[in-house]
C-alpha cells in the first residue's frame, strides 16, 4: 500500500513544525516580557540580515559541494543543475519526524540515475556525520571556557563517532559487524544490502574524503556562527566575541541534533545561553537574537527547499516514498 505523496506529507510536517516554532517563540518572548522582545526587534539594524543570510547560504552552498563530491566519490553522475535542486529540496526535510525526510535525496537520485539507494544512502550518512562532527570541534574549541560541567554533552557523542569511524577503518571488523546485524531478528532479510551500504560508507569516510568534506563543514557551519554574532550587532551589542558566539551556536545545535530542526532545544540554548555567558545582555534580547538567527538559518532553508520540492515533485511526476527502505 502507497504511502501519503510526499509533498502532502511535507505540508503536514511544515504545519506541525510553525505551530511548534510558533509556541515557543512565543512562550520564550511573554517568559522574557514580550514588549521588551518586541522592542528589542523594532531597535534591530534590518540590514545586517543581509551578510547574515549571505552567510547562510555560504553554509548552504558548502554543504551541496560536500553532497555532490560524495555522490561522484560513489560513481554516481547526477547532473550538477538537477543536484542542486534536490540538495535543496532536502533542507526542508530537516524538519520532518527524525529528519527521515531526508531520505528524499537518495531517493531522488535513484530515479534520476538508477543508482540504488543502498550505495547513495551512505553518502548522506556521511554527509549529516561529518556535520555533526564539525559541530563537535566547534563547540569544543571554547567549552573549557564557558561551559566546562557540560564537556560531557560532547566528549559523548564524540567517543560514539570516533568508536564508528575505527570500526569502519578496518575492514575485517565493519565486515563482522554486518555479519552480527544481520543475525538480528528483522535484518537477516537484509544482509546483501548492509554490506553494499558498508562499502558505500567506507569510500565516503575514507582518509582523503573525511577530511576533506569535514573541512568543508567546519568553514560551512563557522559561516552561521559568523552570523550569529553579526545578529547582536544589529541587536546593539558589538562587543559579543566571536569565540562565545561560535560556541552558544555550535553547542545548541548538537543539543537540538535529535530533534526535528532543534526546534524548542536549539532555540532555549542559545537564548539561556546568551544570557548565561555574555555580559550585558538581558533575556529579551537572548530571545530576539534566537529567534532572528532562526530565522535567517532554519527557516530561510525550509522556505527555500519548500519551494525547490515542488520543482523536484514536477520533475519526478510527483513524488511518493513507496518504501522508504534502500531496497532498490
């Protein structure tokens, strides 16, 4: 049985996902007195938004290389023009339930170029972990300094990673390991298709490639940290260094990893944060440099990639995720 088109499916998430953005907006803004967020957004230099959203889609922009030289490490020859589009098309689907959505671009290069989901899969794993490891150094650069006690919400995540990459580095163990999941009740269906997906990842998160597309993250994501800081500039505050700016950032993002777009969790850690570790500002203007760098960051790729599925959905003859596994 088909499941729902995805286009409907998206405009379900996108609703869910405003009327939650909404509420704890919302909530934060009456908690930080709402008059005075308002005031501090009527006081806000609207002009800085440009370099900050500049600064956005500079993030944007290094992250589809990263998706495109991925696809091209795997053998996979999707037009540039059409990548592009569903590159974009995806940041809309990080705010789908467990950003499953996201699944949208190997789907799409499977109809695009026949490649089996089971080999494209893996380059977007190791897109999103090379993301999240970026995120990792940054906040990790200056958590000494402003948040020792909470070192472990990064050393943790980073034993995980590092414990996954070794694992992968070696052969004959990443080979056991699929050869373990596949005696999992569910999985031994699947075995031929873990061990596709195993090489696929092991040739993106190769030497060469990881620190290459690692590189390429860090410079993409300090983009938006950049941004985060020229947000209290406009907001009257230029004194905020950039080193404070780079870890409120980097650090609320990986607290709000797990859910979809961070939202609630992304947006109270850079508001309580703000006003935790930087002198002179008060909760109302936390509130309204969250809420504006969300703007300029979430929701300008939600509204972008909104419009870029209903392209991709033309192209394809409309889109419907029949099975959302890698089975080709």
């Amino acid at each position: 049985m088909s499941k729902p088109n995805l286009i409907v499916r998206f405009r379900k998430w996108v609703v869910v996902a405003i009327a939650i953005g909404a509420i704890l907006y919302l909530s934060g803004a009456i908690a930080a007195d709402l008059g005075r967020v308002g005031q501090s957004l009527k006081q806000f230099q609207w002009s800085i938004l440009i370099p900050v959203c500049g600064l956005t889609f500079i993030n944007y922009g290094l992250r589809f290389v990263k998706w495109h030289y991925l696809l091209r490490r795997l053998g996979v020859d999707m037009p540039i023009g059409e990548d592009a589009l569903n590159f974009t098309a995806g940041l809309a689907m990080v705010i789908s339930p467990g950003k499953a959505g996201e699944l949208l671009k190997p789907y799409v290069v499977r109809e695009r170029t026949g490649t089996p989901m089971s080999t494209t899969v893996p380059a977007l794993v190791a897109e999103r972990l090379t993301d999240g490891i970026a995120m990792l150094i940054l906040a990790g650069i200056s958590v000494g300094a402003y948040a020792q006690d909470k070192i472990h919400y990064l050393t943790i995540p980073a034993a995980f990673i590092a414990a996954g990459l070794l694992v992968l580095a070696h052969e004959g163990l990443s080979l056991w390991s699929v050869g373990v999941l596949a005696k999992v009740p569910g999985l031994r269906g699947f075995a031929d298709k873990m061990e596709e997906m195993l090489v696929a990842l092991r040739v993106c998160v190769a030497p060469l490639p990881l620190m290459l597309t690692l590189g390429l993250s860090i410079v993409a994501w300090g983009a938006e940290c950049y941004g985060y800081q020229l947000v209290f500039k406009g907001l009257g505050h230029p004194d905020v260094e950039l080193s404070v700016a780079v870890f409120l950032y980097a650090f609320a993002t990986v607290a709000g990893g797990a859910m979809p777009g961070g939202l609630g969790v992304a947006d109270g850690v850079l508001a309580g944060g703000a006003v935790t570790l930087i002198q002179g500002i008060t909760q109302p203007v936390a509130v309204a440099a969250a809420i504006l760098i969300r703007i300029c960051t979430l929701w300008i790729g939600v509204a972008i990639g909104a419009l870029a599925l209903l392209k991709v959905s033309s192209l394809l003859g409309g889109i419907s995720l029949e099975d959302d596994s890698t089975e080709e």
